[in-house]
C-alpha cells in the first residue's frame, strides 16, 4: 500500500483535535484533509478522492452530526470506509455506528497505534471490497454471451430455459466454443446463483486421487493431512450450487461409475468413511467428443451418459456464426484494451472480411488470442486501423482455401480501385504473352484496337516498358 496515494478527511469540530490526528497521519506518510462541520466534510468528499473518513459524532451542538455524515458517505460511496470517535461515547453509540455501517469506533482520548492499525485494516478491508467488485465485475463480464445471430440468439434463449430448472446439463461442442461460458451463464441464471460454482477439470485429475478430489476423504485416512478443510471433495463444495465436469470423457471408467450414484441419489460416502454425506448439486457436463463414439469406445458409461444428458446443449462453432464475429472483435478489443493498458484497435472492413471468413479451428479462444495478439503488437499507437495485411499469418493463412494472398490484397481495395488492378494485371500478362502485339491482344481480350489503346493509356500501361 503506497501511504502518500491515500487521502484521509479529518472530520471535527474542534481544530486542535484536527491538527492533532493530521499530524499523526501525516508522519505516517497518508495525505490529509480537514473538515470541521459536516457540511464541509460533504464539500471535501465530494472534490477530492478521499479514501477514508475519521469523524467526531458530536459536533457543532448537534449529537447526530458524525452518524449523519457516516450515512451520506455510504450512499455516496460505499467503499469509503468511516471510523467513527467520541469523548462521549458509550456502548448504544457504537452499536449505533455500527449498525450505520461504521467501520469501527474510538474513544476520545485515544492512542494513535490504535487509530493507526484501524486504519490500516480499514484501507485492507476497502482494498479487498474493491478486488472483488472488480473480479464480479469481469466474472459478470465475461459470462456474457456475445453476438446477435440467430444461431447465438436460439442458444441463449435454450440456455434461459434450461437455467430454471434443476436438470442435468450436457454441453458439446468443439474446443473453445465457450462451453465453460455456457455453464456459468445456466449458473448465474439460476437460483443457484449465490451459491459456488465449482469446476472439476477431468483431463487434469489424477487417476490415482480423482475419488479423493470429488468425494473427499476422511480425518482417520492414512497418509492423508488431517484438515477438516481440505477433506471437502467438490461435490460437497458445490454442495446447494454447481458442480461442472469440463471434458467428462476423460474422468476414468471406474469413477463414472461411482460417479452415476451419487448424481442419482446426491450422496456419497468420503473415503475411507461409512457416512453417507448428503449434498444438493446440480451437475453440468461439458466434451468436445462424438458421445456415441465416446460409448462405443468405452470411454463413456452408457447409464452415466443418460444420467448427464436431461438437458444436452451443443454450443456452435464460430464459423457457424460468423456474423457475430465484429461483435465479439469489439467485446474482445475493449476488454482486453482495459486489461492491457493499450489503445483500444480500429478494424478496416478487409481485415473483418478475412476474419469472417476464416475456419476457425480454435473457435472463440482463438479469436481472443489473436485479439491480444494485435493488441501487443499495434496498441501503442492511438486509434490504429487494422487493415488485412496486419494480420497474423496464422489468420492469413494462405493454406485456407477461401483465402488467397491476391485476395488479402484485394480485400483491401474499393469496388473501382480493384477493378483497376485487375485490369492492369490481366491487359499486363495478356500484353507480355503476346510480345507486346496490340493487334494479337486486342483480338484475344475482344476490344477493338483503337479501345485497347486508351484503356492502356487510362491504365497507364506502357507496352515498352514490359518484359518478353
């Protein structure tokens, strides 16, 4: 915490208690105001970035004035934390305070270490209210689904009617598509919402602890740490929320079976313990595998997969919804821009051609990345407009059958202007094919020679100046 960045207000009405704190505080390196009414506490609040309040509750003859100004602050600001201070007080002022949203009181005469670490855990609690808001604010962010095709559009409607019921889930779809998204949208939609949202990656568990990690273990184990917290298998964490299997496929074959009871009966037993738990879980599954494949090969359950799939969802490819692609450039770009500190990117209608034309094998995680990519790469410069030749290779791509290098160049020209340049080129090969001969050229290309002649005088093309 950098001290001289933090501005304290000094609210009371005698100037010598003022100037007595602000000396403190200021020795400690925190900038400081001083306020001696509560009117003139406001006035300061309101034109200068105060991060905290100290305040006398009795001032100016009037016993309310300090909880008065507590409550402005908190419908004003409600991250400004308010300690309260009194030579008068008692037990029904604290409470008082308190119960006001005060973030502690002191009594007048005080010790200046006490008010010291009161501040400071009061700038750590403000400072931790504040990483959440923001982390809320990303997390509600990025649950949203973005684009207004009518494929997003039916999936989103899906998605509002399942997140009223309490059904299993099943999502497919292919790598980055937004099944995660997808999930967390059923969950924040759902009356689960306050409740955890809990993720168990099966491609990463371990076989040999996989059971360990969804069901927990008992304290008695062997070889195991005995904490009581860290016995909670994620089933049990996301006990009243949800649990989300990404890559359900890759869970071993032995576990799905145990897997299938406890999702039937929402109990299981901890290992190495004979006590059935009790849990209300609502389970979401997620794989980018053929899930009849994935039965015929034996890396599904049968009874397990009909046990997940009350509710299967298949999420779209990006290719399949490429009119959403400018408006997820724009989500990305402004999001990313924030995240980065670089200039938010202006995109040329070429360079949106080639992305909604591309394949997109790596669907929306891919087209993140290279947002960032361009970010990295052209961010510093204010305002700077992404034409098609500035895009990544990858993306160019000139494996892609829909994407030549003649047409990333032409992409980048008007209607007119590509004309033109095919005119030059064509009249251009046409001219040397025939060593130059006006009249052979003009017979094959089918103008008269007096026509050929100001089309290569508009063109600018002149015949002795090529090669043969």
């Amino acid at each position: 915490m950098i001290k001289n960045k933090i501005s304290i207000l000094i609210v009371d009405d005698e100037i010598d208690i003022c100037d007595m704190v602000s000396s403190i505080l200021d020795d400690e390196g925190y900038k400081t105001f001083i306020a001696l009414s509560k009117k003139d506490a406001i006035e300061k609040v309101k034109n200068n970035d105060i991060n905290l309040v100290i305040t006398d509750i009795w001032m100016n003859n009037n016993v309310n004035s300090g909880l008065e100004l507590l409550s402005w602050c908190k419908n004003y600001n409600s991250f400004i934390p308010v300690i309260m201070m009194s030579g008068h007080g008692n037990i029904n002022t604290a409470m008082t305070a308190a119960k006001n949203g005060a973030f502690d009181f002191v009594e007048k005469p005080f010790k200046s270490d006490r008010l010291l670490l009161l501040i400071e855990k009061a700038l750590i609690e403000r400072n931790l209210k504040i990483k959440v808001m923001d982390y809320e604010s990303r997390v509600n962010q990025d649950i949203e689904l973005i684009g207004s095709s009518f494929a997003i559009k039916n999936l989103r409607q899906s998605l509002k009617k399942i997140s009223t019921s309490n059904s299993r889930v099943l999502i497919l779809g292919h790598s980055g598509c937004g099944k995660e998204l997808c999930a967390r949208f059923i969950h924040k939609s759902s009356n689960r919402k306050n409740s955890p949202f809990i993720v168990a990656s099966c491609a990463t568990l371990s076989p040999e602890r996989v059971e360990q990690v969804l069901f927990g273990w008992d304290e008695s184990s062997n070889n195991l740490k005995e904490n009581s917290q860290a016995n909670l298998g994620l089933f049990e964490q996301a006990n009243n929320g949800t649990l989300y299997f990404d890559e359900i496929c890759d869970l071993p074959l032995q576990t799905q079976g145990k897997l299938v009871q406890a999702i039937q009966e929402q109990s299981f037993y901890r290992i190495g313990s004979n006590k059935k738990i009790q849990v209300d879980v609502r389970v979401i599954s997620a794989s980018n595998k053929n899930m009849t494949y994935a039965i015929e090969s034996n890396i599904l359950r049968e009874d397990l997969f009909y046990r997940l799939s009350v509710a299967p969802i298949d999420i779209p490819s990006l290719s399949d919804r490429n009119d959403d692609i400018p408006d997820l450039i724009n989500h990305f770009t402004n999001m990313l821009s924030k995240e980065t500190g670089k200039h938010v990117l202006k995109f040329s209608p070429d360079a949106l051609a080639i992305f909604q034309s591309y394949e997109w094998p790596g669907n929306v995680r891919q087209l993140k990345n290279i947002i960032e990519w361009l970010l990295i790469m052209y961010g510093d410069k204010e305002n700077f407009l992404i034409k098609a030749s500035f895009l990544p290779p990858d993306l160019l791509g000139y494996k892609n059958d829909k994407v030549s290098k003649n047409t990333v160049l032409e992409l980048e020209l008007s209607l007119k202007e590509a004309r033109k340049h095919f005119e030059t080129s064509y009249l251009k090969s046409q001219l040397v094919r025939f060593k130059g001969s006006i009249s052979r050229t003009s017979s094959f290309v089918g103008m008269d020679r007096s026509a050929l002649h100001r089309k290569l005088k508009e063109l600018e093309i002149n015949v002795n100046e090529l090669s043969y």
